[in-house]
DNA sequence: TGAAATTAGTTACCTAGTTAACTACATATG
DNA sequence: CATATGTAGTTAACTAGGTAACTAATTTCA
C-alpha cells in the first residue's frame, strides 16, 4: 500500500497542474508563472534568487520564467544597490494578471477540496510535511 | 489551510522525483523511465496506447520515453495482428535494468515512509485518491 | 461493400523542471 | 591592496510533461 501511496501522489499532482493550467489560461497565465508574480506580489521589488529559494526550484528555470513575464509586460527590474542583482517588480498588467490568477486558483482549489473533511486535511497535509523534510535530512547524507 | 495543502503537496512531488531520480542513476534510469519499463514487465508485449492509459500520461511522451528506451536496447517492438500497434517488449537488459530499478525505488519508498504510521498514511492516501477522483469528474464538465 | 468514424502512433512545438559551466560583481582575508 | 572565495544571474543542453495536427490502419454502419 505504501508503495502504491507515491505512485498517486505523482499523478495527482500531475492531474492537478493540468487542470489548474487550464482554468489559468482564461487569465492567460501558466500555473508556474502565477506562482511567480505571487512571490513578487508578497515582497516586491524581489532579487530573483528570493524566488528560487521561496519555491525551492533551481534559478535557471525562474530566469526563464520572469523573462517571459517581462516579454509579456508583466513585471519588470529595478535597478538594485548591489549591481548583480535583478530586483523585480509587477507592473500594473501585472498587478491585474495576478488578481485573475488568484481568484482563479483560489476558487480552483476550494472547490477541489470542498469534500474533504478538515481532519483528513490536516492529516494529510502533515504527513506531506513530513515526507518532504525527511527528503531534506537525507539530502544531507 | 488548505490552500498550501496543494502548494506542499507540488513541492514535495518535485522533490520526490528529483531525490529518486538521483538515486536511479545508479541503475542508468530515470524516473519515467523505470515506470514505463515497469508498465512493460506487468503485460508485455503491451502497446504504447496501454501504457499511456494506464500511467495516465499523453502518448506523444510514452512514444518518446520508448524511444529512447529502445536506442538504449531496454525495449524492441514485436509485430502484433493490428499493424497499427506497437507491442513493447523487454530486452534481457531491459529486464536486468528493471530489477535494477525496481530494488531502488523499493528501498528509496520504504525508507522514506518509514516514520509514517500506518493509519496517517492511509488516510493520506485516500484523500489523493479521493482529489484524484474530483480532478477526473469536473473534468467531463 | 464503400464511406465515415475511430483508434494507434508520430511529429512539431510549447512550458517546466534539472545540472554544469560560465560571467560579473561583492566580500573576506592574507 | 590584492587575491581568493562566494554570490546573482545567465546560457546551453538535457528529461518530462502538454496540445494540435497529422498518417495509416481498423471498425462501424448505411
């Protein structure tokens, strides 16, 4: 059973970026862009290496992203006292492309666990915390 | 709460695949990889368009992770009675790099869902499954 | 039986993640 | 001060997922 339990956590969460990039797409935004402007929303203006450990994915793959967000006007850099960082900020396309994306992941995923009772959720939650921290300790190794 | 439930829940997948991948190395497998092959031990000779039911991945990537495999000598086609198909069987290598993987991923699972009590991991499970379930519902909508 | 619809697989092109190797700037230290 | 080390970001090349549009073989059914 505990095998088969890694199995359906990654399909799941490939079910779930699938569905929830298309509802995105109504705001004209990728789901791992949203997850972008909404680091930058939270503490603009941000250097790029904050998202990369905010989201715990590698620079390169954010460099990509905000440079698509900047082709699309949505956020652009400021210059920073410390001249190898790139702090960036949205700009008001920005601002509106991630109010749309909020509520639309807001509603996405309240509706998703909607039938799902707080207990299990916490369960679950917290068996997922743990798992991913026991990651953490073993990178170590 | 619930809404970095499925934040968590994303992180942890990356990390999950980027952990086991890195330790499928040693098997010369990636992740998908070993899936696919995995898919292929159950029922070969098992066409492509089996396996992309039943991992639930799109067939374009099924068409190229065999391909690959098939460069690699893991897997070779057998002609079947509908000449559209591709039926995918295992090489002698291709067995010797399953078990390979197969041992990995066995240990890397257990090892990992070692501190997690049997009953917390049962309800985690049947929460993914029960989100699974939602996702493939709204879906038809 | 012949035309239409379905199915298996591929190709081309997109996003999204990774590692490795690099540049340019900043900081620490001899 | 000069050198070494560290840090921010980029580039290139890879795997892995997706959609759209296609070919060729098979089924359906009028």
């Amino acid at each position: 059973m505990k095998v088969n339990f890694f199995h359906q956590q990654l399909q799941f969460s490939r079910a779930f970026k699938k569905a929830l990039n298309k509802q995105l797409s109504e705001a004209g935004l990728f789901h791992s862009q949203w997850l972008v402007l909404y680091c930058i929303k939270k503490q603009q203006p941000v250097p790029l290496v904050e998202i990369s450990n905010y989201l715990d994915v590698e620079k390169p793959t954010i460099s990509r992203t905000i440079k698509r967000l900047e082709e699309q006007k949505l956020v652009e850099a400021v210059p920073g006292a410390d001249k190898r960082e790139r702090r960036i900020c949205l700009t008001e396309t920005g601002e509106n492309s991630y109010e749309k994306g909020q509520e639309i992941v807001f509603q996405f995923e309240k509706k998703l666990a909607a039938e799902i009772s707080e207990a299990d959720m916490e369960t679950t939650l917290n068996t997922i915390l743990s798992l991913k921290n026991k990651l953490k300790k073993e990178e170590i190794n």
